[in-house]
C-alpha cells in the first residue's frame, strides 16, 4: 500500500500505470463530474466516480483484487480507510473474481 496526499510529490518512483491515474486526479474537476465510469486509458485505467455516504466499518467487507489496483482518492468529506494485509490465508466470504475483480474477506 502507498499512502500520501495527492498535493504532496511522491519520494519514489511508481508504475506508469499509476501516474497515469494519479494524473488524472491531479487535474480534474470532480465537481463537475457526475458518477459513473471515466476511461482514462481505454479499459485499462478507468475511474469510477462514486457519490456515497461513509457507512459504518461493521458494515463493510475487506476486498482483494487480482485484476486491477485501487487509487482511493476522496475528493471531499472524510472517511477512515482500513487495510489488512493479503496473506493469501483469509477466509473469502464472496469471490466475484472473474465478474468484478473482487474478493471479499470476513
């Protein structure tokens, strides 16, 4: 996991992949975005713009992607992110890996 402020230059040096997503934060309004899906590499690096409201962690579920890498990036509000470590052990509570590209973990 890389974390940082997305104001803030980054000390090492990251896949072109994600300069590309990192970029594309950097320079949009989210303001005028309504949600949905926004390519910015074809379907290779794509965003999707969610509107939602923090829920509760017990309500949440942690998730593990095979397929693609997330870039969480709250454009405004707060919220707590939490992570775990994938040790490949973690009990699976639902695979949607071949639909979604998403595993989620109890």
């Amino acid at each position: 996991m890389i974390f940082g402020h997305i104001a803030q230059p980054n000390p090492c040096r990251l896949p072109a992949a994600i300069e590309k997503g990192l970029d594309f934060l950097r320079a949009t309004d989210f303001n005028a975005l309504e949600p949905g899906v926004v390519e910015i590499d074809g379907k290779n690096i794509y965003a999707q713009i969610i509107d939602l409201t923090t829920r509760e962690a017990v309500e949440n579920r942690p998730e593990v992607h095979r397929r693609y890498i997330d870039i969480q990036f709250l454009a405004w509000g707060e919220e707590k992110i939490g992570i775990a470590i994938d040790t490949g052990n973690n009990k699976v509570s639902e695979s949607l890996l071949e639909q979604r590209d998403i595993i989620f973990l109890s």
